[in-house]
C-alpha cells in the first residue's frame, strides 16, 4: 500500500515540475545489455529447481536472470 505521505511527496514532484530533456534521455523499458536486441526464452522449471535458482542466485547477489545467463555461460564454456 502506498502512504498518504508517499501520495503528497509525488504530487509536490509532479507541481513542482519535471526536467524533460532528463526524462527524454533516460529512454524506455529496461536497460540493454549490448548492441544487438536480447532474445526472450521461456523455460519450464519446477518448483525445486526454481526454488534452487533462487537460492542460488540470492548467495551470489544475483537476478534470477543473471544466475541463468551465467550458468548457461558456464556450460557453454
């Protein structure tokens, strides 16, 4: 749930203004990770080997999508 504290805070930000052109450089969705556009892939995994996953990706203070793309880099190494 969002404070009422929290709904005054982005309603003074949004009176106050915006800097368009920061806004405009930023860009849109998430941020790439090269030159060339990413592929998505779906894989199916159980409960326990995504339960693994996230063990394994929270020792390593990763994304579950970082854990994943370095294990395939392992394996394909």
């Amino acid at each position: 749930m969002v404070s009422d504290e929290q709904i005054q805070q982005w309603a003074d930000e949004a009176e106050a203004g915006y800097d368009v052109d920061v806004l405009k450089r930023r860009g849109r969705g998430r941020p790439g990770r090269g030159a060339e556009p990413m592929h998505v892939v779906a894989v199916r995994l159980t409960a326990e080997e995504l339960d693994a996953l996230d063990v394994a990706a929270a020792k390593h203070d990763m994304s579950r999508s970082e854990a994943i793309r370095a294990a395939l880099a392992h394996f394909a190494g």
